[in-house]
C-alpha cells in the first residue's frame, strides 16, 4: 500500500502490529515485545495463565495471560459496572508469528488536542482505524485515564492502541466508549498504567521491547522524522535516540541485589538524586531503572551547566558498577558523549569518575525524616486531612504528594498508615548514615494517644512494628498553626541543649490545687527552665488533658506519657495539700516518673527518639522473657509514647481558618480500614 505521508506510513504499521483477542470477551490488542501483546484485563481476562486467542493478519494463535491488574477475582469483588484500574493485561503467545513488528510505547501524556489514531477490530465492520484527539483526564493521580474526543470508539476496539501523532507512540490502551454509536468518543488507560502489573513480568517485557527497538528499526524510521517535524515541542531526534541507546543499556544492566520493598526504596532515592531540587515523586511506582530514566526525561530541563536529570541519573548509575567492565565502559562512554554534545563533557566525566564535588547538604546535624500532618478540615472538625513531607532540612522540606480529602479520623489513620511504608523507604534510602527512619507525626490534640508505635505498616512482616524499628515521635498540630506559642517553645528547646532529659523530666499529674491550668500557667512562666515532663497518664481527657494544653502553650517541647494509662492516685495527704508545682516537687505516684529519669539519665535531647525505641525493644524482651507470670508493673518501653517537637524542624505555614459548624456528610469509603 502507497502512503501519502509519515503519519498514514505509521498507521499501516500500527495496522500490522494490531491483533484481535478472544478470551474473556472479544477485543483488540497489539504487540509490544517479541510474542508478547497487550490488552485489556476485561478483554484478554484477568486470570494469570488462564488461555487466550489471538488472530493476527487472518491467522490463530495460541496465547496465555503472563499478567493482568486487576486479577479476576478483585475485580468481580470491586462491584463496579466498569472494569477496575488499569485493566491490562499482558499475554504471550506459544508460537507467535515470525518478524512481526512491534509498536513503540510513549510513556508521556499527550497534550490538549493532540491527533491520535485507534486501532483494533469491531464486530461488524472488523478492521478499523479511528480518528480521535486527547481530551482532558478523567480520575485520580496515579489512575487517571485519557479521554478520547472527537470521534466515536466502537464496541471491538478495547484493548487496541492508541497512536500519538505528536509522539509517533503508543501512548494508551483503549479500554470503554463513552456511548455506543455516537461521536463522543471513550477513554483509555495510559500505557504507563502498566508499573502496575507484576513487576517481574513488567521488567521482563518492556527489556524485551527495548532491545527490540534497538535492533528493529521499522518503527523509528517513521516515527522520529513525523516526531521532529517543524512546529512539534517534542523530544529533539538526537535526545530520542539518546534515549533509546540508554534504554537499551539499562535493559542489559544485571539485576539490582535489591527485591521488592528495597528496589522500590533504592529507585526513588535514585530519582531523588538525580532530579531538580522540589520534584515530586512519580504518581506511579518505579519498577526498574527503566521507570527512573523516562520520569527524568520528562521533567524540565536542568538549568545551564548543569547535566540533564537522566544523564545525572546514568551517571550515578555508572558508579555502581564494577569498574572496567563491559557495561560500566558502554554506559560511561553513552553518558560522555551525550554530555559532550551539550557541551557538558567534563561535568559527565568528574560525575562518572566520582571526583565531581558533592551537592550541597544539610548540616551533619540536621536529621532526615518522614514527616506526617493529620490536621481538621477547615469546614467540619470531626474530619480530617492527612499530608506528608520528606524533611532534609529546614529548606528542603519535599512533598510526598498532595493533601487528601477530607476523611473522618478512623480513615485518616488508615490512609497515614498506608502512606508511610513507601515515605520511610525513600527517606532511609537517602540517608548516609544508614539509621532508622525518623518518623514525626503531627497529630491533633485527639489523635495523641493511639497505638502508632504498634502498626504494623508491612503485614508481611507480621513481627515488625513502626514504633520498635523506626525512631517514632508524636507532635503537637495546636502548637504549629499558632505562631504566637513559637517564641516560648523555641526558648525551652535550647535550655535543654546541654542537659540530659533524665535530669530535665518534671512531673505533671494535673491533679491539686498547683496542677490546675492557672497555677500550671504561672509555674511555667516563672519556670523557663522546666522544658520536659513525664505525664503521670493519658493526656486525652480529664484534669491532665487540660495540664497537657498547658503545657503546650507554655512551649514545653518534650514529653512522655504510657498510652492509655490513668494517673496513678494520689494519696490523702497529698490531695489535701496539693501536688507540687512543675520543677518544686515530685507528685505522690511517681512510679512513671521515676522509671523514664533513670531510663533517660544519659540521654541527650537530640537522642531522645533513638532511645525510646531502644527502650520499646527492651520491653518486648521483658515481656516475653516473663511468660505467663508478668511482672506487676510493665516495662517503661511497653507502652510509653514520646512527643519531641524540635522548633528547628517546622514545616512551610500553611493559613488556616476556623471551621465552620458541621454539616451532614456522606459516609467515607476508607472509614473503619484495618491499620
């Protein structure tokens, strides 16, 4: 067939690389690796090894699925009408036909208006290309899907490719029609849709893909001239076919030693890195070096001077490498001679050779950590918004993404708890000196007093809690969105700089005529040295709730309580006198008092969260060494929470108003999630 130019040249070939799938119903696909097609999961099925039929170019062929998301049985569980995201699924054929093509995969979402070509088989008519334009997205980060405007998308063509004329890609999947027979046209899912399959698989197919491109130039020779067309913003050729030779390499790297959770924590600190200074972390997970390179590639340029973010990233990855080996030298030589033809030449070499001068980093003592924020909806108080940082320093205070909706407290906490894992990785990832993660949660008064230390955040890990591997502190929320406590809070935090904490702690029982809020008040202004207290109990109600709210005002900024304990009571003397002033007098029940000085009493303010949770540790070896006969009192480490509320460690101001009363609500779909 005769083609009249570049972009009817690449739809014949998109033509020859589509196929028709039978097997949970009847669709489309197309190839993207060597006997390997992609479809949809409500197409092909989503049933991993569970048979499929493909007929390519008149002829049948046996297939099975390698992977699909969702899998069958979570999507009959999802109860909606429309498949699940993403709905794709991968299969292989046993005997797939001999040099067919394979079609090019563009991970980048095409702009406003973009032309776009679908492909696929319709059951009336059969073979159909249809013409089509990029509208807008529809649903959340990480799951939005491309609308297809313009024109109409049969029944039949779920599961085939769609074309970007702007790209010479595949930049999605077909996946639903708006409305049968009308142009309104349908939707697709976003061929970077597929780091959600299994990541082996994923890994083995898009290598595959890679390596085919390499050698099989069909694709590219009329792809890149329609790409670098006059007028089109688009990728220079030079830097798609850097691309390609970088992909191609990464594809041949050997296997990261890193699995699972590691690889994941390994490859967004690697993006970190490499990317600008206030980068968000991809929507999706990265699932190899693949994944880091092309979410490099599309953000924006460095700045002058500097190396793009995918060469900074292949560079570092050069590094890692045995030095002088076949691979390292290939990669090394692409990186310098990318560079050179910026002239960035001898940056790439110092970055390569390991001899380029350090970023800037924070002061030595300045600690990374995970920080979380659950704070009231601004319109009703009995919800709640949950956000994270990534703190590097007191400039360098990363989003881990944007705030949530509002949610009651119950799935907020369960949103907090399936947010951290990936926050931690990344943060312990990126941290030199190979500590524990720093996890800060900044909680509503509330909120204080639930079992965090306790989660377990990795259930395949059923042994594993927040509070006993990781360094986990409580904050004040009241005391951040209130700058006028700031000054005091920041005055008592340096008057416990050269002091242990064992020797700070002061108690409070809220209890007594010199425990009540007027009394605490004056103690505390006419006390600036009284800087950490041992709560007799719970601060979440009653008489020590409000010494607690005290206390905070007063920028008091370390305190440690037993979650859930009552004050221990007071004995009649010392009811009918009064407890002591904070920093004049032990009160009466002491005990808790007594058993954190001596646990704290070489401790230094700083260090304070690493010894906690040595000391939650402790306490379940205490406890299981006891056996059936516990000891009459638990363990300090049991059950003990810490707040620790560095100053130093504030995030950006964020203006808040009072809420209004609340108002009727519909029932929150993540209310009562397991934690």
């Amino acid at each position: 067939m005769r083609h009249s130019d570049q972009l009817s040249a690449l739809q014949g070939l998109l033509e020859h690389c589509r196929v028709r799938v039978d097997g949970r119903t009847t669709g489309s696909g197309f190839f993207v690796a060597p006997g390997v097609v992609l479809s949809c999961a409500h197409v092909a099925g989503g049933t991993v090894g569970g048979p499929a039929s493909v007929e390519h170019e008149g002829r049948a062929y046996a297939g099975r699925v390698l992977a699909a998301a969702p899998d069958a049985a979570a999507a009959a569980a999802s109860g909606q009408s429309l498949y699940p995201f993403p709905d794709l699924a991968l299969l292989e054929l046993d005997d797939p036909p001999p040099g067919h093509p394979c079609v090019w995969l563009d991970p980048e979402a095409p702009p406003f208006r973009t032309e776009l070509t679908a492909a696929g088989f319709t059951p009336l008519m059969g073979a159909r290309l249809a013409k089509l334009e990029a509208g807008g997205r529809t649903g959340r980060p990480g799951q939005a899907m491309l609308e297809l405007v313009g024109g109409e998308v049969n029944p039949g063509l779920s599961g085939g490719p769609v074309l970007s004329s702007r790209s010479g890609g595949v930049v999605a999947v077909v996946k639903a029609t708006r409305e049968a027979d009308t142009a309104m046209g349908g939707y697709g899912v976003p061929v970077s849709a597929l780091r959600l399959l299994d990541p082996a698989v994923y890994r083995r197919v898009l290598a595959a893909h890679d390596r085919f491109h390499a050698a099989d130039g069909r694709w590219r020779a009329l792809a890149d001239p329609l790409a670098d067309a006059p007028g089109r913003e688009r990728r220079p050729l030079a830097e798609r076919d850097a691309d390609r030779a970088f992909l191609e390499l990464l594809a041949d790297l050997p296997a990261s030693p890193e699995q699972g959770q590691g690889l994941g924590a390994e490859l967004r600190a690697a993006f970190l890195r490499a990317a600008p200074a206030g980068a968000f972390e991809p929507e999706l997970p990265l699932l190899d070096r693949r994944d880091v390179y092309l979410e490099l590639a599309a953000l924006l340029p460095a700045g002058d001077g500097q190396l793009p973010p995918e060469l900074a990233y292949c560079a570092d990855l050069v590094r890692s490498l045995p030095p002088g080996g076949p691979l390292a030298r290939r990669l090394r030589d692409r990186v310098l001679i990318r560079a050179a033809e910026s002239g960035l030449g001898e940056a790439a070499r110092r970055l390569t050779d390991g001899d380029a001068p350090e970023p800037p980093r924070p002061a030595a003592s300045v600690r990374p950590s995970v920080i979380a924020r659950v704070r009231h909806s601004l319109r009703d108080r009995t919800r709640y918004h949950v956000m994270l940082w990534r703190f590097h320093g007191p400039e360098e205070i990363v989003p881990a993404g944007a705030e949530s909706a509002e949610l009651p407290l119950p799935g907020a906490l369960a949103l907090l708890a399936g947010s951290l894992p990936a926050q931690i990785e990344t943060v312990e990832a990126l941290d030199d000196a190979g500590r524990p993660a720093l996890v800060e949660l900044i909680l509503p008064h509330e909120a204080l007093d639930e079992d965090y230390a306790d989660w377990q955040l990795w259930p395949e890990q059923f042994w594993s809690t927040l509070g006993r591997d990781h360094h986990l502190v409580v904050r004040s929320l009241e005391r951040h969105q209130e700058p006028r406590l700031h000054r005091p809070w920041q005055v008592r935090w340096e008057r416990l700089a050269d002091r242990p904490l064992g020797g700070a702690l002061v108690c409070v029982c809220g209890r007594g005529r010199l425990q009540q809020p007027r009394a605490l008040n004056a103690a505390f202004n006419t006390a600036p040295g009284v800087a950490a207290l041992a709560l007799a109990g719970s601060p979440r109600e009653g008489e020590l709730a409000q010494a607690f709210r005290v206390a905070v005002a007063s920028g008091v900024p370390v305190m440690l309580w037993e979650r859930g304990g009552e004050p221990h009571s007071l004995g009649a003397d010392a009811c009918a006198t009064g407890c002591a002033a904070p920093g004049r007098g032990d009160c009466a029940g002491g005990r808790f008092l007594r058993a954190a000085r001596a646990a704290l009493a070489d401790t230094h303010r700083d260090a304070a969260p690493d010894r906690v949770s040595v000391l939650r540790n402790e306490a379940e070896l205490l406890v299981a060494a006891d056996g059936p006969d516990p000891a009459p009192e638990p363990p300090l480490g049991d059950r003990v929470v810490l707040l620790w509320d560095d100053p130093a460690r504030r995030l950006p101001r964020t203006r808040l108003a009072p809420a209004g009363p609340a108002g009727p609500v519909a029932p929150d779909p993540l209310e009562g999630l397991p934690r």
